[in-house]
C-alpha cells in the first residue's frame, strides 16, 4: 500500500508541475499575476533593511509550501470524487 501511495504522490507533484506549466503558457491573468507577484517581492527586498530580508525569503517558501499542501490535497479528493462519480454512472 505504501509503494502504491508514494507513486501516486510522485504521480500529483509531476501533474502539478505539468499543470503549473500549461497555465503559465496558456492563461495571461495567470501569467500577469506571477509577475507582479515577482515584482512586489523585488520591491520588498530592495526596501527592507538587510536583517529582514530573510523573512520574505521565508514566508515565500512558507507560502509555497502550504499552497502546495492545498493543491495536493485538492487534486487527491478530486480524484476520489472522480472515483466515486464513476460509481454512480455505471
């Protein structure tokens, strides 16, 4: 059950990636939004004093982080809606 488990985790971070991917090329709002969000934080570097630079870096990756949580989380319940869905149709 584990090996099952952990290649359906490599399977989800590799369509992540892949979705990640097809939205930056394929959605310009997407697109825009990633590049202001590039910008605010360029901002923010070259504002704070170079004692809190360190925080943004760290609550960049924090927010990745749990932003990455959600997506995984999300797509795997998708998937057994999906699942159970099937159920019903047949």
């Amino acid at each position: 059950m584990q090996n099952i488990l952990e290649r359906f985790n490599s399977f989800l971070s590799d369509r992540i990636v892949e979705l990640d991917n097809e939205m930056s090329t394929s959605n310009t709002e997407y697109d825009s939004l990633v590049k202001l969000g590039i910008e605010y934080y360029q901002i923010l570097q070259e504002h704070l004093p170079k004692n809190l630079q360190p925080i943004i870096f760290k609550l960049d990756e924090n927010t990745s982080f749990i932003q990455s949580m959600i997506q995984e989380f999300m797509y795997l319940e998708g998937f057994k809606d999906g699942m159970r869905m099937k159920g019903w149709m047949e």
